[in-house]
C-alpha cells in the first residue's frame, strides 16, 4: 500500500500527467469577466441564480452597483452554505484571505476585520472598473507565494480557484503556512473534471485528500453539479492542527 510519502508522489505523478501547462490562461479569464459575467448584470440582472434567496432581497436591485452588492453579499452566504457554516458572521472580526475571487466580491462583504483578495487579474479588473469600492484589499500576486507572515490568517477561501492556478500543491500549502493554529481552510474544487485553458489542473477526490493531509477535515462533501463543464464540486472544510 505504501506510506505517506509514497502516496503523496503517486497524487503529484497524477497532477503532472492531468494538466496542462502553467495555470489558467489569463486572457481567456479576463474576457469571461469582461464578455460575459459584467454584462449579464448590467443587464439587469443577478448572475446568480439563487442570489436573492441566498441574502433574503425580495428585488434585483435597480442599479449596477446594487447588484454588484447583491452578488458580493450572494458569494459569502454562498460559501458559508457550501461550507454548512450557519453562522452568518463567521468571517467577522477575523482575517480572512480569499484566493482567487475575481470581482465577485467576497473580500468586499464578508465583514472581516482584515480582508484580502489574492488575484493575479486585480490590476486588469480594477482598470476596467470591475472591483468593489470597500476595505478589502486586493493583491495582483499570485497563491503560490503570499506576502503575510505565518500564523497571520484567521480564514482561507479557494472557491473554484485551486485548479485555475499555477502550482496546486504550492498554494496549499501557503495556505496552511499563513494559517493561525485552528485556523479554518474553506476549498471547493470540482474534481474529475477534463483540462482546459482556464482550468489545466484536474483532481481526484483522493489527491485533494492528500494534498490537504497536515490539516486537521472539519467536512467534506460532494455537489454533483460542478463550476465547470464536467466533473463534481468537492468542498473541504479543515483546520490547521
């Protein structure tokens, strides 16, 4: 069967064999912002489909700012709901990272008391006015390498995120580094789902598994209806030990 070590080579010769080069294209991400999450909602309407259920607004808001709230305030209860977190303030007070939001806004409106975006297209999005007027701060670096200090972050969230950057195993385990003791990762990644420009890595459930094997799991659950084209939604609630 093998130890630890031997399973953790097998789950890295797996992510070598079912990827494509580097990590997502950052043209081709930018112009699904640009062509067509931004203007599905300055059409008037929500991108989300259960946006409104998810923050009890009983209207899409009547201006493009308002539904850009509405959609920053639908992703955190989103990822709270996902993560089976009841408690609505769970972000509050704490410092909290989210790698990959795009501008979806999750940073802007889960009320930490520190809040920041890690997004390698933060420049790109600002400069099309894509990001939220708020607190958080957002940082045009990549996962791989974050600039906090170990044991600084109270929350890391990889929503749809883990399979779009450079080097997966790396930013997990950045994750874990800047994570306080019983600090809380939040990740959903859809496993079993084909490469493709945007998204060249493809997991297993096992190789998440392995990845995250210094974290103390909380949860884990499968959603049959993944980000993508194909594949599952995997989320994994951990902590570090």
């Amino acid at each position: 069967m093998g130890g630890p070590l031997d399973k953790a080579r097998r789950a890295a010769g797996r992510l070598r064999r079912e990827r494509l080069p580097g990590g997502g294209d950052p043209d081709v991400e930018l112009r699904w912002w640009l062509d067509v999450w931004e203007p599905h909602l300055r059409s008037g309407k929500l991108f989300s489909p259960n946006g409104l259920e998810l923050i009890g607004d009983e209207d899409v808001a009547d201006s493009y700012e308002g539904r850009r709230w509405q959609e920053a305030r639908a992703q955190v209860r989103r990822v709270l709901a996902e993560a089976e977190i009841d408690d609505p303030a769970f972000f509050s007070g704490k410092v909290v990272v989210d790698i990959g939001p795009g501008p979806v806004g999750l940073p802007d409106a889960c009320g930490a008391r520190v809040s920041l975006g890690i997004e390698p297209l933060a420049r790109d999005l600002d400069r099309h006015g894509l990001l939220l007027s708020s607190d958080a701060l957002y940082l045009p670096v990549g996962a791989e390498v974050l600039p906090l200090l170990d044991g600084s972050v109270d929350v890391v969230v990889a929503r749809n995120s883990l399979d779009h950057v450079t080097d997966p195993p790396a930013v997990l385990r950045e994750a874990e580094r800047v994570l306080a003791p019983g600090g809380t990762l939040i990740l959903n990644v859809d496993v079993d789902h084909t490469p493709n420009p945007a998204e060249p890595h493809a997991f297993s459930v096992e190789d998440i598994r392995t990845l995250l094997r210094s974290l103390r799991p909380v949860r884990e659950r499968i959603e049959d209806v993944p980000h993508g084209h194909d594949g599952r939604q995997l989320i994994v609630v951990a902590e570090k030990r």
